[in-house]
C-alpha cells in the first residue's frame, strides 16, 4: 500500500497531463473540469448559429482577442475575387464577417492574404504555439497538437460556451500513446505513418482518449509532417493528438507573424522545453509499431480504418458493414487495387495541402504528363501556400503537367462548394475522410499521400510508387 | 433546452455501424445559419435515390417503423465535428439515440442538445435490434434518473452511464453556457494568475 502511493507519488506526467492541468480554472464535484482555452479558431459553417444563441441570450463574447476567424469550408477556389455565386454560401460568408466585425473578431475573409483553411493557416501565422490549449468548430483541430498544444473539435454549442466565457466544461480524457521506432522507406510519407496506424487500430481505438505519438519516426519529422499526422487522430476516434515540442517545433514557430518575439520568444521555448512526456509516465494504452513496416498506403472502404499497402490485396471479411462497404465503393474482397483505372485526384486538404505536400507531389511530377483521363486538383491550404508554390516555380511543373492549381479552401475534401466528385467515380485524395458521398454524392474516395495522388495522375491508374522511385 | 426525465416510445432500428455524421446530415446542407430546419434532410441519401425519389427499403421511409428512440448499429457519429447532425436527429424528432458505441463529440453534441445517447452492451443491443425490427410497436422505457432502458411488459432491461454532471443538466434543462456564466469571476482570476 505503502510502497503504492510512493510509486505514484513518482510518477511522472505526460505532455498531455502537463497541458491540461496548467488550464484548469476549477473542478465540479464529480462533474467535469472547467478548461481555459488560449485559442478560438473559427470558420462560417459552424459559427452562426452558437453567435445567434449569444445574440438571443445577449451574452457578450468575452475575450474577442483569443479568437480569429477565417472563411474556408465554404469557398469557391475559381475566382475568389467574385462575389460568390451560391447563395447559401454567400449568405454564410456574409454572416461570418458581419459577425466578426460586431463582435471585434479578427477575419481573415476570402481573398485576404492570410485566408485559408483553418488548420492551414493558423499554425502558418504563428497563432498555434506550444503548450496552448486551442479549440475550433472542426474535428480536424487535432492537427495543432503537432506543436505540442492540446487541440480538438467541438460543437456548435461548446463554440457558443467558449466565445462566452472563454472555457469549456470537460471530462479529462484518457491517454494513449503510439510509438513508432525505426526508419521509413523510400516513399513512405507521414500520410502513410498515419493510415497504417489507423488501418492496424481501427476507427474507435482512440474514443475516450487523447493521444501521443512518439519515437524516432515522428522526432524525425518535419512539422508539415506532424500535422498530417495528428489531423488525423480523429479518425482513429481520438480527439487529439500530440507531438512533444522539440527544436523542430521552435524552428517552425520562431519569426512567425503572431510568434513571440525576441526575449519573449526565449522564455516561451524555456518553458516549452519543460512540456514532454516524463521517462517514468504511464500511459492508460500504448501501441508500437515498426517503421519499417510501413509501405504507401490507400483505403478501399468508406472509413479511414479500411487501409491496406498498396501492393496488398483487400481482406476478405464475412461481415455486414464490410461488405456494405465494398459494395458501395465497387470494389471485391481479395483483389488489388494496383492498374484500378482512376479519374480523379485531389491533392489538398487540412490533412496535406502545405507547401511540402506540393513539393513532393511536384519532384514526382516534374517532367511527366497526367493521364488523358485524370482532372486532378490541386488545392492549397492557404494564400500563403498558394503564393509559395508560384514563387518556387512549382507552379510552372503542374501547368506543364497538366494539374489544374485552384485558389485556397476545403474543395473537394467535403465538396460543399462546387468541387465535387462526380457519381460513381473514384478519386484519389490527399484528404482524411472517405464517407460514403463525403466528396459529393454517390463519390467514392481511395485516401492516399500526395506522392501516391501524383503517382495515380500521371499513371491514370493506381500503383506501386516505390518503383518509380530510385 | 427542454427537461428529460423518462421517455416511453417505440423505436427506430437502424442496424448499421459506423454511421458517421456525414450520413445523418450530408455536407451540402450545411449552408443554413440557423439551428432548424435540418430534420427535413436527415440520412438524406439514405431516404432518397438519386432520382429524388423515396428510397421505400430504408428504414425511416417504412411506416411500420417510428417513435422517438432510434436503436442504431455500433460506433455512432464519427467523423465530422458537425452538431447539426444533432439538431438533425432532434429535429426530425428524436430523443433517445441507443448505440453500443458512440463518438466523443456526437455524444457531447446531443447532450448539449437535449438528445440523450444511451449507450448499451453488444449483446443487449444485438436483442433489442431484434425485438424492435421484430415486433414495431414494442415500447421501449429510457428512464434517466434511474439510468435504465427497458423493454415494457418484460425483463429486458439494462442500465447506461451518463455523467453526473450532464444529467442533472439534462433533467433540468440547464445549459453548460449558464453554469460558466456564474463562474466569470474564477476564470478571471484564473486569467490574471496564468503561469504558463
Ligand atoms: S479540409 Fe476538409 S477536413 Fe479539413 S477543415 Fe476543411 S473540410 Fe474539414
């Protein structure tokens, strides 16, 4: 008994437990915790309604300074210097920025040079940091965990309770850590890392718990990298994930535009480096896998856990839900997908529209031609994204290609706009979800890295990259 | 939000798993800047073909099935963050979505919404599918005081979890926005005594 307490008095904290508990305002007796949030991000499609309740229950938002605001879900990415034709949209990108505007919300509305996809931009300027707890009417909100802050989605509600008072009533998650050990492969991005580990974990593996991912594979990544990774811990069922900041992280941050600056800066990495997880923390679940295990990944199914590598074959599986699965996506138990004849690819994305998505997708690119029968959209994450690929001349490779580079926003990944997929035909996408009708109805989406898209443009048909590559 | 105590209903089956919210509200109904409204095209490509027409195999569009319970497959609402996949369901007027499984924030984003996930073993969820498709008029009981739903006239009955919490919220119809508006003092004092 003794010996017990005197074990868990030693034990250490993680990252996660770290963050959390320096933003603990107050505890209910057997009720949830009040967390202070450091950061609101906002966008037109959930916000409306959670400014409406305020404006009816006419509560003020409290600190109008912690939140910015960007329109992207929305957005057409043609001519974004026209008014915008659909209706609804227009009406909801109107919305949001009459409602910035009220309430002193800082906007970085379409066409702006900070503009861009939520997840995108914030980390780009410098608003995302260290040991920050951050919030956003967005499940992909993990992706901000890549600097070591705690981020996640919420509802529409919560949204409402934090521009209210700037906190929100939660229960402490559970912690779970993933840990890959070795050296990639040739070929293998950290999209694959990713949709290996959730094809091995499955789409609920993660509900309930926050997550960690650690050793030498994501240490040795880029933080472009590390958001691919964490934006998609929500398809595991987490609702976040976390990468320990380390010199990579501070790198990344320094001189960015909202960034401390100078002595402050300096302050902020002293106490940055104290965040990562301790030796002796315990965890409530821990996988490990091995990186050299990892090969280019794609999905066959309609979620994100339905992965295989691209050179294995899909599993056969007496079950209701697979079954109904493969029947939508026309796909059969046992085969390949290697030679699927393919028409659509999509590279973009909060998963994987950075400028280095678009440096690899151009070094496979350079010198080739797309397949007659692929539209393939290239979609960046922002303004700034945008502006990097002309500026580094990768602009000229697409043309020259045959990509066609759209302006900033979601596109395809939900198709709320006019990017859609067409009926019955499949894309191959840099994007996180592959819902039935998720890039427009009847659509049927293969989840793949940016090298694998490019490889499937040029091709017109999916196939093993690593033997292009040398 | 309104008060819920106990519910008696018959019940929906929809013995499908992993319905993710991009199926209960698709994303091209999302345009609306109100909260109503959007039980009209809940599971909408469910409940319609492509031609627009009603899809008569799927379980909403059968009047043998109705109520205010939905009985749904393991795993509900993953995927997107969207609460109007609650208001679609509230909407459409449902107030008890039974599940062996559901997604952190679907689950946050009923309560919020006064719809109440009762989360249930496989096995008792695999027999009350069965009883439901079975027999449509079988009454279900959810009581939340006392933590239970039950099937009427037998001794089918299990009981769910739910924080403590949320269901004094629930049962009295308070919102999280009215408890964090009586703590504004101690978040400005926590505000003014940041360490990090
Ligand atoms: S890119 Fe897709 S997943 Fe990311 S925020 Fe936009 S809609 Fe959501």
């Amino acid at each position: 008994m003794f010996i017990n307490k005197l074990n868990q008095l030693k034990m250490g904290q993680t990252l996660f437990d770290k963050v959390w508990d320096a933003h603990v305002v107050d505890t209910i007796k057997n009720g949830p915790q009040i967390l202070y949030i450091d950061k609101h991000l906002i966008h037109e499609v959930t916000s409306p309604q959670a400014f409406n309740e305020l404006e009816n229950r006419n509560i003020p938002v409290f600190r109008p300074q912690q939140i910015v605001a960007t329109a992207d879900h929305n957005t057409p990415t043609q001519n974004q210097h026209l008014p915008v034709k659909d209706e609804l949209s227009r009406k909801q990108l109107k919305q949001l920025s009459e409602n910035c505007k009220k309430n002193n919300i800082t906007l970085y509305e379409l066409g702006h040079k900070y503009n861009g996809i939520v997840h995108v931009m914030a980390p780009e300027l410098g608003i995302t940091q260290p040991g920050m707890t951050i919030v956003c009417g967005d499940s992909h909100t993990s992706t901000h965990g890549a600097f070591g802050s705690i981020a996640f989605g919420i509802g529409t509600s919560q949204v409402a309770q934090v521009f209210a008072s700037q906190c929100l009533l939660l229960t402490k998650p559970k912690s779970l850590r993933v840990t890959v050990n070795g050296t990639l492969k040739k070929g293998v991005l950290p999209k694959d890392v990713i949709l290996y580990i959730i094809s091995k974990l499955g789409t609920n593996a993660g509900t309930g718990y926050f997550c960690e991912y650690a050793g030498d594979v994501f240490e040795n990544m880029s933080m472009e990298g590390r958001m691919t990774v964490c934006n998609m811990s929500i398809e595991m069922g987490a609702r976040g994930g976390m990468i320990a900041p380390d010199q990579t992280t501070f790198d990344y941050v320094k001189g960015k535009k909202f960034a401390p600056k100078g002595e402050a800066f300096e302050k902020k990495v002293k106490y940055w480096k104290t965040l990562p997880t301790e030796a002796n923390a315990t965890f409530d679940k821990e996988y490990t896998f091995e990186a050299s295990d990892i090969e280019p990944m794609v999905t066959y199914g309609t979620n994100p856990g339905m992965g295989i590598k691209v050179t294995e074959n899909i599993p056969t599986l007496k079950d209701a839900s697979f079954e109904k699965s493969l029947k939508y996506m026309n796909f059969k138990q046992g085969e390949s997908l290697i030679n699927k004849p393919i028409n659509f690819v999509f590279i973009g994305s909060c998963t994987n529209s950075r400028i280095e998505d678009f440096r690899v997708a151009a070094s496979f690119i350079k010198g080739k031609k797309k397949a007659n029968n692929v539209t393939a959209w290239l979609v960046p994450g922002s303004k700034q994204v945008e502006t990097q690929i002309i500026e580094e001349g990768l602009k000229t490779i697409f043309d020259d290609a045959g990509f066609e580079l759209r302006q900033p926003g979601c596109s395809a990944c939900l198709a709320m706009n006019d990017d859609k997929i067409p009926q019955g035909e499949y894309c191959v996408s840099t994007s996180n979800r592959n819902f039935e009708g998720r890039q427009g109805q009847g659509s049927r989406t293969i989840l793949a890295s940016p090298l694998v898209a490019a490889a499937t443009a040029v091709e017109g048909k999916i196939v093993d990259v690593t033997k292009q590559l040398n | 939000m309104e008060k819920f105590k106990t519910l008696q209903s018959t019940a929906i089956p929809l013995a499908i798993e992993n319905i993710d919210t991009d199926q209960i509200i698709p994303a091209r109904f999302l345009k609306a800047t109100d909260r109503k409204g959007f039980g009209d095209n809940v599971f909408r490509d469910w409940r319609f073909n492509k031609d627009e027409t009603t899809n008569s195999s799927f379980v909403l569009n059968n009047p043998k099935y109705n109520g205010q319970i939905l009985v749904a497959g393991d795993n509900f609402g993953c995927g997107s963050s969207r609460e109007h996949a609650a208001w679609a369901l509230s909407d459409y007027g449902l107030k008890v979505i039974v599940s062996s499984f559901f997604a952190d924030i679907f689950k946050g984003n009923a309560l919020n919404n006064g719809l109440l996930p009762v989360q249930v073993s496989k096995d008792f969820l695999k027999v009350l599918l069965d009883i439901v498709t079975k027999n449509p008029k079988t009454q279900l009981t959810v009581d939340l005081e006392k933590q239970s739903i039950s099937v009427k006239g037998t001794s089918f009955k299990e009981s769910f979890e739910i924080d403590t919490y949320k269901k004094t919220c629930l049962i009295n119809g308070y919102d999280d926005i009215d408890y964090l508006l009586s703590k504004k003092e101690t978040i400005k004092a926590f505000e003014a005594k940041k360490t990090y």
